[in-house]
C-alpha cells in the first residue's frame, strides 16, 4: 500500500485510478480482520468447550457410578437440556454444547387410565 502512496505522488495517473486500488486494498485489509476476528471467536468458544469437557471427565473419573437410581444432581452437572424430537428420538445437549442423539432407546410405554 506505501508502494501505491510512492507511486500515486510521482505518477501523473488519474486520481481514481489509486483512489480505486487504496479502496481494494482496504476492503482487503478489513475482511482480512474480520476473518482473524471470527477465527479468533471460534478458537475461544472451542478451547471453552474443550475445558469444560476436561472438567466433565474429571468428575466422571471421582464419581462412583455404581447407580441403583436417578440422581439428579449427578445429571444437572452434566446434561443442559434434552429435546424430545419424535416418540423413538431426543436429543441430549451437555454442558459445553456436545449433543447426543442416541440410537438405541427403550421405549417405556404407559397408557394413562381416566
């Protein structure tokens, strides 16, 4: 760009001409920023969910899984949210953002009486 300031002040081209390329060059420069930008934003968001699932694995490693029965707050730290997408499928979001649609479900059928 200096280059272009050097030879737009000897040359006795049109000013648009330069007035052009400068205007190239700096839209260039700006979506060059905003792609190291989102770039930048995404390596955040990733290295967070990678700390998160590290933290998630730790506990996992601590905690006694010998489960005879629900435990809520063993579930509340891990799991965000679980979406019911149709009577055979969900979708189970943990903390961190993994999601998991699980293939294999039992479904436990109960028929409400009046």
């Amino acid at each position: 760009m200096l280059d272009l300031v050097q030879i737009s002040a000897k040359s006795s081209a049109g000013a648009d001409y330069f007035d052009g390329k400068f205007k190239e060059i700096s839209d260039e420069i700006k979506d060059l920023q905003d792609a190291l930008k989102n770039h930048e934003q995404r390596h955040v968001i990733a290295e967070n969910t990678q700390s998160r699932m590290h933290e998630i694995f730790r506990i996992l490693e601590i905690e006694n899984f010998n489960l005879t029965e629900y435990d809520d707050a063993m579930i509340r730290q891990f799991v965000d949210s679980v979406k019911v997408l149709s009577d055979s499928k969900i979708r189970i979001t943990f903390k961190g953002g993994f999601e998991m649609d699980p293939k294999h479900l039992t479904a436990h059928k109960q028929t409400l009486q009046p």
